[in-house]
C-alpha cells in the first residue's frame, strides 16, 4: 500500500553556500518547513529581498524507511525555481514556484542518502512571475514528501498530478460520473476497484474490472450549490493484484451545472448565483507565503464572515489544502497561473507548463469554474503578435484539457476594449481603479456599462477594484491619502454600483489581505500593497470590511466605523454605521440620535462632538460602541507623511478660487491656461509612438485614458509616473509647478 512520509522536520539550510554540499555542514542553520527565506525582508520595502540560490539538505537513511519498491520525492511548492540531488547526483529541474512536483528518487536510495534541495528566486527571462506587485518570496513553502510505492502503481509523473480524473454531468436528476485513472507499470492480472461514497461516507456502488475509465450514475443526485449547500461526494481508485490492494487514491468531487451568461451573470444549478467576492493572495506578515493549515483556515473564515460568494486566487497556483477548503465552504474560484505585467517571449514554455500544472492538479475540484490565462499581460501594450499567439495557444489548451470549464483573463484598466486580446477567453475581467489610481469612483458602473454595450455577447466582470487604507484619518477624505475613511467611502460607492448591475459575472475586491510587495514604499509603512479589507497580520478588519459584509452576510451585525479616529476637530462630526438589519439607532452618551433606515445597509448620522462622547450604535439585541473626543486641533498623527514623497499634499500652497498641485487634471484641463501648461507636460514626459501619438505604459492616450487620468492630481500623477515611466521631477520644479497653477482661476465647478 501506498504510504507516504512527512519530511518537514529539520532541513540544513544556508543561501550563502556557493555548492551542493557532499556532507551537512553544521554551521548551517536548521529550519522545519513550510519555509522562506524572504519573510522579513521581503516584507520591508526598498525592492532589496534576496533573491538567488539556497540551498536545503536532509539525510535519508533506508533502514528507516518503510520496504517499498518505488521512492518518490513530492515537493509541493519551491520558489520559483530548483533543482534536486541525491548524493551528490543531479535527478530534476523544475520552473515554476506555484506547483507540486515529484522526483522519482528509487535508484539513489541504497543506502543513507543526502537529498539537497536547491531553490532559486533569481530574476530570469525564462519563468513566471518576474514583475508583478507582489513579493516573489524563495523557499520550500510547502509540505515535501516521500511518497512509497508499489512497481505498479496510480501515476505519479504527469505534472504533478493526483492520478484520478473525475468529470460529473449532471443530467436531470441524476449525474454522470466519469472516473479516468492513470496507472503506471499496470500488469496482466490486476484489476482496478471504483467505490462511491456520499458525504456522510456510505457506500453508494462499486465497480471492478481491469478498465482504467468507468461510467457511473449517482441517482437522485445531492448537487453542489455553493455557499448554500456545498456537498460532495468521494471516489476511491484501488489497484488490486492477487486480492490484495497494493495502491489506493481517492478524490473528493462535486456534481453541479454552470453557465456564464452576458446578462444575468453567473449561474449555478439553473439558478442565477450573483458571484461578488475577493482576491487573495497566500502570504502573511512574519511567514511570508510559508503558511500552516491554521493559516489557510482563518483565511477561509475571514472570507466567509465577510459574505463572499467567490475568490480570485492570484495570481498563480495556491495550496492544495485551500482549494480543498473552497470545496468545503462553497466557494466559487477563478484559479490562474503567475503569466502576469510583463509578457516575456523567452518564457512561452512555461506558461505552457504551468497551465498543464495548474489543470492537472486542480481538475477534481468543483469550486473552480475558471481557468485565467493572465493578468494586466498587456501593460507595455496589446498588439504583440508573440503574446497574442501565446494567449491563443493557452487558451486551446484549457479546452482540450478541460471541456467543462470556461477561460478568463485580467485586463489592464487602460487596455482598449476592441483589443484583439480581449476576443481570446470565453469571458472577460478588467482591472479597474477609478476612484484610487485614476479617475473618480462614479466611472466605475458606467464604463462597464459600455463594455456591455458594445459587446453584449460577452461576459464582463471586474477582476480587481480596490484602494489603501492604513491607520490614517480625517473627516474629509481625499482620494490617495490612504485613510481608512476613503476606503470605506470608495467601497461604499463601489458596492452600489457594481452590485446593482447583475451583468458583471464575477466582481472580485483587491485584495481581502493586505499583502507583501517589497517594491514598495509608500502609505507610511514599506513593503505591503495596504488595499486588504483586513491587515496583513489578520488582526485587524478595516471598516471596508463590514461594508461588504452588510451587503453579503447573512449573519446579523452592527458595526459603528471610525473606532480608530477619536480626536475630531469639527464641532458636528458625520459617523457611519454598517449592518444588514433594516434599522440602527445611534446613542451619543446615552442620548438617541434618532433611528435610521438605509437600503443600502449604510447609515449616516450627525453627532454633537463636545468633549468626550460614547457611541453606541443598537439595533435589536446587536450593538457597537466606540469613542470619540473634541479637540483643538486636529490630531497629527492621523495623517499620512509620506517620508519618500517630494512634496505631501497639505504642504501645497493654495490660492482661494485658483489652481494648484491638489486640483485634479480634469479641472485643470477645464481652463485655456491649464490646458496648455498640462500640454507642455505631456510633451515633455511621454514619448509618441510611430503613429506620432502620445502613449503611457504602451497605450496610446485615448479619450478613455484621458478620462482616467483626469481623475488624478497632479501631485499625484507625477509622483507616480515616476515609479511607472521612470519620470523624475525635483521639489523646485513642483513648486515652480504649483506657483504657475496658482495664477489660474478655477473652473466653477457645475
């Protein structure tokens, strides 16, 4: 029988090494896996994590493993690149961080054997992902394994897959069950036994014979419905030779229908199931992406609490475990390979790999409906013929691998909506942050308004919105001053435009955890992208949260926002309440405010700010309480300071009734003067392409860039076209800048 070891305990470790070692050198340090070692600095900032070669080594000795006539070395996930070697000898390569793997290791274990595991996160031209807005954190992160067993036995080679192949349809009441096994050095005389079980572990049917593919029908079957009744089923492959089994492996599956429609969205079981979720990505403050099962628990109950009903797993192949916890809890999946921002025609191979990787492995998993091809691909433009072509090939290869599911992709906000590289997939997703990066948030609803127009027979969703929050506050939020007000004001509005427009097939905030980015350094604290409804170390939920989980929870609750903004200026301050009940009444020290209905779960009051003043917000038996205290002047260490920016935002000088460095290009453009020092900008900033037209990040500027771009300040903007087109502008200039602004007259606003 197949038996399988845990090899987590005590690996030698050092990334200062220079050589496979012949011997454990005992001035290594010893780590037990999950393990990275970027956790701390590829959480810092300044873009400076180790990235390169590190080695881990461990002694096997046979005499303790069990009697057995095949080894496999299993190694779930190794970043991003390694190689292994038994005493010395070189047996495998693999590319690709994201993946299980496995290394027939049989003929090198005679006797005591060193297994050394070298592990690469090295920038390289030939392996996904080299730039994205994540840490690309080296290491074992995963679980590795000796898997023991028979000469004959379920197929462990095929990239890195389980063996077992299960496809239900379902057909009226009942389903269609087609089990496929792959089966390794299968010999005359052995037979192959299939046996069914229900959720609750009863027998349902069993099937023997020597075919290696079984038809069976569940009758009256109990279907896979989401959140509302996620069930499975379990079906069981054992190898028999002379009546004894000699190998075994069992999968958990799902029977359930779907469909994508342009216009009434996601679909499950004949039922209209609005798909409104989050992204997530693995890693957490202190372990980087080295995650416990506790770990990949509190997340899946984070994302329950909150009220989702699908995760965007990006942006490449998570844990085993969580797909397994996305079955269980009935979460819907859009799960898909790290091909991300920058498209390299030197790695089309392993995008094609990784894809084969990321099916293999995840096929028997009904959460997952999607497969994404890429995201933000197109980022220095859409026309490449490599990266067309290379979108085409992957996309006919998740059809032939996979016929029961659709393809996706993640655009770039900019990406024109006629791109060739839009008609690729089956449906489409765009990144968009109207309201944050560019734009204002009403621009949200209406661009996908038109998206639908223009192609209604095409899926629209959005695959990330999101802005920064961190411990910052004002009464008066301003979109990139990364308060927490801001955020929950974007989603606020986010929420009621998107969640209204069933068409949208899937929405997907970015990011439900703040996550690892050590590229950057901005919101007062290096290192993270802030954009999570929750912090990094889960202990905290942003009000953002309970946004979305009045929208999407069933579960009763109140939550009065800004428990962290205490000391308050204004003499009447605006607080917000969130809940998902039909009424909320406001006590301001044990004085009613009045009680208040708000369809849109979101309750606004006015409160008497004098002195120190108790809040509690009650509906039914539910309440929420907090603080808040009247001051002078207004608390500074509420607002950001940011230590790498030329010039803050509240260090601008502004002329009452004129233009300034805080005024959004929009208004600028509005007025003859403006337009014309905004013009001699553009030219000197962005370059114009053959056509003769100006272009960012590979786009031509368009009406609809224009538009985006409108959105944003001019500080802003210039602060950060200088980490994305490499524009440096001095403090001298932006103050030059402002004082030229300060001579123009506002436009009157309308």
């Amino acid at each position: 029988m197949r038996t399988v070891l845990n090899l987590n305990a005590k690996w030698a470790f050092s990334k200062e090494a220079t050589a496979v070692p012949s011997e454990i050198d005992k001035k290594w340090n010893f780590v037990n896996l999950p393990h990275s070692w970027n956790a701390i600095d590829g959480q810092d900032g300044d873009s400076d994590y180790y990235r390169g070669t590190a080695y881990y080594a461990k002694m096997l000795k046979k005499a303790e493993l069990p009697e057995s006539q095949k080894y496999y070395l299993e190694i779930k996930g190794a970043n991003s690149s390694a190689d292994v070697y038994v005493n010395g000898k070189h047996l495998a390569h693999h590319d690709g961080g994201y993946s299980t793997w496995r290394v027939d290791v049989t003929e090198e274990l005679g006797g005591d054997a060193l297994v050394v595991i070298a592990v690469d996160n090295a920038a390289n031209d030939r392996v996904y992902p080299q730039v994205a807005d994540f840490t690309f954190y080296g290491g074992l992160y995963r679980d590795v394994n000796l898997i023991c067993v028979a000469d004959s036995h379920f197929d462990l080679d095929y990239y890195g897959g389980p063996g077992i192949k299960v496809t239900p349809v379902v057909d009226g009441k009942n389903a269609n069950v087609e089990v496929e096994v792959y089966v390794t050095g299968l010999k005359a005389g052995q037979s192959i036994r299939y046996t069914f079980y229900d959720q609750e572990e009863k027998e349902l049917s069993v099937h023997e014979g020597t075919g290696t593919r079984i038809m069976n029908v569940i009758e009256n079957v109990h279907l896979w419905h989401g959140r509302k009744d996620p069930y499975l089923y379990c079906v069981e492959a054992e190898l028999i030779e002379d009546g004894k089994v000699i190998d075994n492996v069992c999968t958990r599956f799902g029977c359930r229908s779907f469909e994508i429609h342009p216009d009434k969205g996601f679909i499950l079981n004949g039922e209209e199931y609005p798909l409104r979720g989050v992204s997530r990505h693995q890693d957490r403050w202190g372990y980087g992406n080295a995650l416990l099962r506790s770990h990949h628990e509190e997340d899946m109950d984070l994302i329950c609490e909150v009220g989702a009903t699908t995760i965007r797993l990006a942006h490449y192949q998570h844990d085993q475990y969580f797909y397994d916890l996305c079955d269980e809890r009935g979460m819907v999946i859009w799960a898909e390979i790290p091909y991300i921002s920058q498209h390299m025609p030197t790695a089309r191979e392993n995008t094609i790999s990784q894809m084969k990787e990321l099916i293999t492995q995840n096929y028997n998993h009904p959460s997952i409906v999607v497969w994404g091809l890429s995201n933000e691909i197109s980022m220095k433009g859409d026309k490449d013929p490599d990266l067309l072509e290379n979108h085409r090939i992957l996309n006919d290869l998740c059809h032939e691998m996979d016929s029961t599911r659709l393809t996706t992709i993640a655009a770039v906000s900019p990406c024109p909506i006629d791109s060739p590289y839009i008609q690729i997939p089956d449906v489409v997703s765009y990144n968009h942050y109207f309201g944050w990066y560019g734009g204002d948030t009403d621009m949200n609803g209406p661009w996908f308004d038109k998206f639908h127009k223009t192609h209604p027979n095409i899926p629209i969703g959005c695959s990330e919105y999101g802005c920064e929050a961190l411990n910052w506050h004002t009464s008066n939020p301003k979109q990139g001053d990364y308060t927490e007000e801001y955020q929950a004001y974007y989603h606020e509005e986010l929420i009621k435009q998107f969640f209204c427009r069933k068409y949208l097939w899937a929405t997907h905030v970015w990011n439900m955890f703040d996550f690892g980015a050590d590229t950057r350094n901005e919101g007062g604290e290096n290192g993270q992208n802030h954009k999570g409804l929750v912090t990094f170390d889960r202990k905290y939920k942003k009000d953002s949260f309970y946004a979305y989980k009045a929208w999407l929870s069933d579960e009763p609750f109140v939550h009065l926002c800004g428990k962290r903004y205490v000391d308050r200026v204004e003499d009447v301050t605006k607080v917000t309440v969130y809940s998902n009940q039909k009424t909320v009444e406001l006590f301001a020290n044990g004085q009613s405010l009045g009680v208040k209905e708000a369809a849109d779960h979101f309750f606004y009051f006015d409160v008497p700010n004098v002195g120190k003043t108790h809040l509690v917000a009650v509906s039914g038996d539910l309440k929420d309480e907090g603080d808040i205290c009247k001051v002078a002047e207004f608390n500074e260490a509420y607002r950001l300071r940011e230590k790498t920016a030329i010039l803050n935002w509240f260090d601008i000088t502004e002329v009452e009734g004129h233009l300034s460095l805080n005024d959004k290009m929009s208004d600028i453009m509005a007025t003859l003067q403006g337009k014309m020092l905004l013009g001699g900008l553009f030219m000197k900033f962005m370059p114009k392409n053959k056509n003769g037209n100006m272009e960012a990040m590979g786009f031509e500027l368009n009406a609809d860039m224009m538009s985006m771009l409108g959105g944003f300040t001019i500080l802003r903007m210039l602060g950060m076209a200088g980490g994305m087109l490499g524009i440096e502008v001095t403090k001298e200039e932006l103050l030059e800048l402002n004082a030229k602004l300060n001579k123009i007259k506002a436009p009157k606003k309308k």
